[in-house]
C-alpha cells in the first residue's frame, strides 16, 4: 500500500518497470513514498539508501583522487538485483523490475524532479 498516491513522485511511477519510489531525508528521514511498498518497507529503504549515498560518495572521492579521472560529483547509483533494481539520485530511490527498468530513462526522470 503507498503513502500516496498523488504526490510529487507520481510521474516517475510512469516509467517503465518502476513499481515504487521513496524520497528521504538527508538524514534518512522517510518523506514520501508511493508504490508497492509498505511504510516500514519504505522507511528501512529510506535509512539504508542514505548510508549507501554517503558510502559511495566517500568511494568516487577516493577513487577520483587515485585515478585522476573525474567521479565527482556523485549524483547517483544503480543496486541490480537478479528481480528488482534500486535506482537513487540525490534523495529518491526508485525500485524497478530489472529486466523492465529503462536505467537512463529513470536517471533523467529524477533528474528533472531534482533534490528532495
């Protein structure tokens, strides 16, 4: 059951494949989320997603320093599961099926949404 079904994200409910969206706090916070997700679903993702977003972060810093190519700024990741895909830029993850999901096409939809 979604928190709502009307709410900011619902034009990235559209896209190919994706069956729901979680938008947090910089902290973790859930703010919003519709789909096929349960509050508790949305709010454990939520939390999670925000230490994988610092993580990486840290990782493209360090790695850009290492290589000498250029990973910053980190704007998102893909986690591809063998069913379902979490897609995150910023303070929204989508989670998609992952032989449906339009990879590039969710990226440019959060995009356009921009920050939380």
């Amino acid at each position: 059951m979604a928190f709502r079904s009307d709410g900011p994200n619902r034009h990235l409910l559209g896209a190919d494949g994706v069956v729901a969206v979680v938008t947090f706090g910089d902290y973790g916070e859930l703010l919003d989320f519709e789909g096929q997700l349960d509050a508790e679903a949305a709010r454990l993702m939520a939390f999670l997603v925000t230490a994988r977003n610092v993580d990486f972060a840290l990782q493209a810093e360090a790695v850009e320093k290492a290589s000498g190519m250029a990973f910053l700024p980190f704007t998102g990741w893909v986690y591809r599961g063998q069913h379902y895909s979490l897609v995150v830029s910023g303070n929204r993850a989508v989670v998609a099926q992952s032989l449906k999901a339009d990879y590039n096409r969710i990226f440019a939809l959060l995009e356009e949404a921009g920050s939380a």
